[in-house]
C-alpha cells in the first residue's frame, strides 16, 4: 500500500499541469486585456488568440522540462509538432464560446452595456474556453505529446 505524502501529490503530472495552466492564464489574460484595452479594442477574439499563443509557447518548455519531464521519447520535432498541432485546436476550443458570445449570441455593445459585455467576454473566453481547452490539452498531452513511457522488461 503505497503513503500519502504532499511531495507525491505536487510531484504529480496533473498538478504541475494545472500550476504551469496557471501561469498561461496569467499571461493570456494580461496581453489579453493590454491589447483589448489599448492596441486593437475592435478585434477582441484576436487578442485572446494572441495571449494564447504566447501563452502556449511559455506552456510548452514548461510541461515539457516540469509537467511532463520523466516522459516522452519522441524527437524533438516530432514532439513540437505534435504539441503545436494540440495547441492550435487549445487555442480554437478556447476561443470558440469568445466567439459566439460576440458575433453568434450578440453580446456586444449596443446590445448589452459595456460591463455586461465585458462579463460575457470574460464567462466565455477566460472561465467557459480556458475549462474546454485545458481539459483537452490535458488529455491531448498525455495521450500524444508526452506520452508515458512503456514499462521495460528486466531480462
């Protein structure tokens, strides 16, 4: 019967997961907000794309050195490619209620008051789109990019 222990639990995938999710978030939602505010007010959808991207570039060296560090053996390239592949429909998934809100729902100035389309953007793109797409990312990443290494035989 193996022990519970607070360094098994912060030592596991899921966790260090979420922490380094945690830190996207951050990070989206601060160019996120700086290019919605003050760059391109008009393009919001875009804005949460780019602070995705950027986001996910961060994401990567992460779960690879930290979330994901004792698995994978993939090539580099491959590996990469893979998890480009897997952020590019992250960054769809997270984008997507965003989208809808806005353009699909309307809920946009002059149907809605700034602050109430302010806090349609927000519930769809950071709360409901950020949930789809770590949930996906998460599975996504176990499954293909850092998958688990097979156990070795002992001969």
């Amino acid at each position: 019967m193996q022990s519970f222990s607070l360094r098994s639990v912060v030592e596991h995938p899921a966790l260090r997961f979420l922490v380094v999710g945690g830190l996207g978030f951050v990070i989206t939602m601060g160019i996120n907000y700086g290019l919605k505010f003050f760059v391109i007010p008009q393009h919001p959808v875009t804005a949460l794309a780019i602070g995705i991207v950027v986001a996910t570039v961060v994401s990567y060296f992460l779960n690879k050195k930290w979330s994901f560090g004792d698995r994978g053996e993939l090539h580099t390239g491959h590996e990469v490619l893979l998890f480009v592949v897997v952020s590019l429909i992250g960054v769809a998934l997270n984008s997507a209620p965003l989208w809808i809100s806005r353009y699909v729902l309307g809920l946009a100035v002059p149907n809605v008051s700034l602050a109430g389309q302010e806090l349609a953007d927000f519930i769809s793109g950071p709360v409901i789109g950020t949930l789809i797409a770590m949930c996906f990312r998460y599975w996504a990443m176990n499954r293909f990019v850092f998958p688990a290494r097979p156990a070795t035989l002992d001969a």
